[in-house]
C-alpha cells in the first residue's frame, strides 16, 4: 500500500487529462463525470499516502475524513463536483433528458477547473512527505 498512493494519483491526472479531452469533443457530460473522478482519486492518493484507505465516491466525505485541516474552498469544490457523480451519467439523474442534455461547456470548464483546485491542495500536501 505504501506506493499505491502513486498509481491512484497518476491516474487522477490521467483522468483529468480525459476530462480535458471530452470537454474538447463536446462531450461535457462525460467531461463533468472525468472531472469528479479524477478529485475523488486525488484525494484517494492523499488517505493512501497517510496510510489510511478510503472508500466511497463522495469527494466531501473523503476530504472530512482526511487526517489534516481542509481549506473551505476544497469543500465547496467537492460539493460542486460531487453533483457531477450521478446525474452526468444516469439518464433517471434528471427528471427528464438524456445526461448529455443537461451539461454544457460552463459546466464541464467549472468541473475541470474545481478538480485542478483539489489536485493543487493535494500536489501540495504531497509535497509536505
């Protein structure tokens, strides 16, 4: 476990990087789910480096339960994001419309730009090892 936290962080970028991509393709949908797992994994990497696992999809309750203060603006990104987790993929997520329907580039450009705004905080905490 002790280096896994790497594989999860790698592969928070990687999907960052895919969120990027879809917001590109138009696909803001798929681009605003990216965005959320990539946060999610981030955070992942930072209990996996701390020694602790964690589970679940929240980004809010991964940050809380991380053994260090979390800067406000982090908990409002995982708030955002964590609206993403669902209803961009499921089409029961709204009550009527396909997920594609309902995101749009304000969308995923927020998502992306929240879930760099946590890959920072965890960059940084990080860093502190």
């Amino acid at each position: 476990m002790a280096q896994q936290w790497q594989d999860w962080w790698n592969q928070a970028r990687h999907d960052l990087k895919h969120a990027e991509g879809a917001r590109r393709d138009g696909r803001h949908d798929w681009a605003c789910f990216a965005a959320h797992q990539s946060a999610e994994k981030a955070v992942k990497a930072l209990h996996l480096a701390h020694g602790q696992e964690a589970w679940g999809h929240a980004i809010v309750s991964l940050l809380a339960d991380l053994p260090m203060p979390v800067p406000d603006a982090q908990v409002e990104a995982g708030i955002t994001l964590d609206g993403f987790y669902i209803p961009a993929r499921y089409p029961n997520g709204h009550e009527e419309g396909a997920p594609f329907e309902h995101y749009g580039p304000i969308h995923s450009e927020l998502g992306i730009r929240l879930a760099g705004h946590i890959h920072d905080f965890v960059r940084q905490a990080l860093a502190e090892f």
